[in-house]
C-alpha cells in the first residue's frame, strides 16, 4: 500500500491509490453533473404524450340523463400499466327567462363506461336568477387506469336538474379535453 505523509507547508504527499465506484449503491442526483442514470430509477411519473382537443360548439341541454357535449379526445397508451390525467375545462354561458333553481352535472365516459358516478363527478348550481345571462365556469381532473395499449376514446357528459342550459360558447369561451400518458 502507498504511504501517503502530511507535510505541514505543502499539505499531502506520496500516491493515493485507485479507487472503484463498483461498490456505491447510492448517489444523490443533485452531485451528479455528468454520465447516465438507468432509466428503471427515475421512469415513473413521466409525462410519455399530451393529446388535447378544444369544442367552440354551443350545447343545450334540457334533459336530467346525460347527454355528449359532442367533442372527444383520443389517446393510445404505450403500455398497460400507464395512467391516463385527463384535464376537463369548460365555459357555461346561459340566458334565463325566469326564476330557475337549477344545477348542471359533469361527468366523463371512457369509450361506454362512465367513469363518474350516477350523479356525476361535478357540479354547478344556480340559484334564482331572473331574466340575466349567466356565466359560470367548470373543470375536472380524472386520474384513469385504463389498463390497455388501444386507443381511447375520452368524451365529457352533462346532465341538469330541470331547466334548458344553453353552454354557449359566445358568451363562455371554448370547451377543453386534455390526456396526458402517465408512466407508472
């Protein structure tokens, strides 16, 4: 073994010997500045694919069931073991013509499954407005498990209490339908 000695004006003398990183099991990344990382370490919750679709198409709807909003988005997972976010945004701008109590239900379908509850999964309420135009606002976020590597079909449903909505765009801006691929 080399002998290293401490000189007390220079500092270290002699030869250090080799040494081999063979045996480090634990690195913190922050002192990393160079080199690759395996991928198996540092792979889950990555962002694989961003699809999105917006709808400037004015729906009406007087019917307590849930009806499409007519625009969808579609996504093919790379591996089954994926997460799908999907992000809902939606406008409501709606013209009274009297005292109406009413509420305004959201839910989302992956192809024919609902994957809100019977109720939905949000809701708007009005209460009482009388001959105004109204303009309320409405999103959502859903973390699905689809468990497949086929296309999905994504589509937002609403549903209201009593009254005809009108969701016009005019007045409330676009309709939006994010999915993003979640590595997990």
């Amino acid at each position: 073994m080399a002998q290293i000695k401490l000189n007390a004006t220079y500092g270290l003398t002699g030869t250090l010997p080799a040494v081999s990183g063979a045996n480090l099991t634990t690195l913190n990344a922050t002192n990393i500045s160079s080199g690759t990382l395996n991928a198996a370490r540092y792979s889950g919750g990555k962002v694989l694919q961003a699809v999105s679709t917006d709808s400037l198409m004015n729906i009406t709807s007087n019917t307590t069931s849930f009806v499409t909003m007519n625009f969808t988005v579609q996504i093919t997972p790379s591996a089954t073991s994926s997460k799908i976010l999907i992000m809902f945004n939606s406008g409501i701008g709606y013209q009274n013509e009297g005292d109406e109590i009413h509420t305004i239900y959201y839910t989302l379908y992956r192809d024919a499954t609902n994957l809100g509850e019977a109720t939905g999964i949000q809701g708007t309420y009005f209460h009482t407005f009388t001959y105004n135009d109204v303009f309320g606002h409405a999103n959502f976020q859903i973390l699905d498990s689809p468990n497949t590597v086929s296309e999905i079909t994504y589509a937002p449903y609403i549903r209201v209490s009593s009254v005809n909505v009108d969701f016009d765009t005019l007045l409330a801006g676009r309709h939006n339908l994010t999915a993003l691929e979640i590595a997990a």
